[in-house]
C-alpha cells in the first residue's frame, strides 16, 4: 500500500511543478508586453506569446465570488431576457435563455409539400417547422396551429379543426 503511495506521488508531483513553473513564465512574458510603450511592438509581443505552443495546462481565472466588486461589475451579463414564444422550438437553432413555453399557438400563413408528402409550415410569427413523421394530416392556410413540446424534445403540432397531431421539427 505504502509503495503505491510511494509511486502516485512520485508520478504526479513533477507535472504540478511544471504547470507552476510554466504559469509564472508566462506571467512574466504578460508583463513585459505590457511595458512596451508602443502600440504595434505590445501587440506583436501579445501575439508573439498566444503563438507559443501550449505545454502545461493553463490556469483558470478565479470565480466571480473571489473578484473584487469593481471587476465582477465590469464583467458583461451573457444572459439575455428572451420571449419564451420567440424561443420556444429554437434549443437546438441556438442557444437561448432557459425560459420555456409548454406550447404555442399561432396561424399558419404558408403550406408546402416535398416530394416525400412531408409538410413545411409558416406561422404568422414566422417561425417555419418541418413534419418529421409520415403521417397525413389536412393543414389549410389560416387554420390556428397548436405546437406542444412531446417527450424527448420533440414537438407535435395540430389544428383546431383536426382532432389529430403531427410530429415536427423547427426549422427558422
């Protein structure tokens, strides 16, 4: 037992000395570009370090809750107040806030079939979903789509004349 101790430490304590040392080397190549005076000689020396190859891994900044309050307040919000409709559907276009809506409901403005018989639908808010599955179901321009979220991230759309729903994918 002593001897796999023995043998952990000894393979992992040179990489840590390694990392440390590498850290401090390139804390020092920062703060001599710094110094420079001139624009185009401190971005060259900028560019000159992120050319390095990387040989230790690089280590993190601290967490906001270790920053002083003057340098969390400079920090921009990456999160953006999205409207839940605009974004219902969208997970998989980009990613968007974590607010979700159950369903939407909106008219459709514009019907297209592919060779396959597959529906491409238009809403009036201009979202376009695509049908995945292969069932048939009568969709009319003007008729009000109701989308709903299914099991596994998928979506089921169905009109308030058919009695009858239709698996679809967002596609705009």
């Amino acid at each position: 037992m002593k001897l796999n101790q023995a043998l952990l430490l000894i393979l992992c304590v040179p990489p840590l000395t390694t990392a440390a040392a590498a850290d401090s080397q390139l804390y020092n190549q920062l703060q001599q570009c710094r110094q420079l005076q001139q624009d185009q000689q401190r971005l060259a020396c900028f560019d000159q370090i992120q050319l390095q190859p990387v040989t230790a891994p690089v280590s993190l900044p601290p967490p906001a809750s270790h920053m002083p309050a003057s340098a969390a307040a400079a920090v921009p919000a990456t999160s953006v107040a999205v409207n839940p409709e605009a974004a219902f559907g969208a997970e998989k276009l980009n990613n968007v806030g974590p607010e979700k809506a159950e369903k939407i409901s909106s008219a459709i403005t514009a019907v297209e079939s592919n060779a396959l018989k597959k529906l491409t639908l238009t809403l009036e808010n201009g979202q376009q979903w695509r049908q995945i599955d292969t069932d048939y179901i009568r969709i009319n321009v003007g008729d009000t789509a109701t989308i709903r979220r299914a099991a596994f991230g998928s979506f089921l759309l169905g009109t308030d004349k058919v009695n009858k729903t239709i698996r679809v994918r967002r596609v705009k």
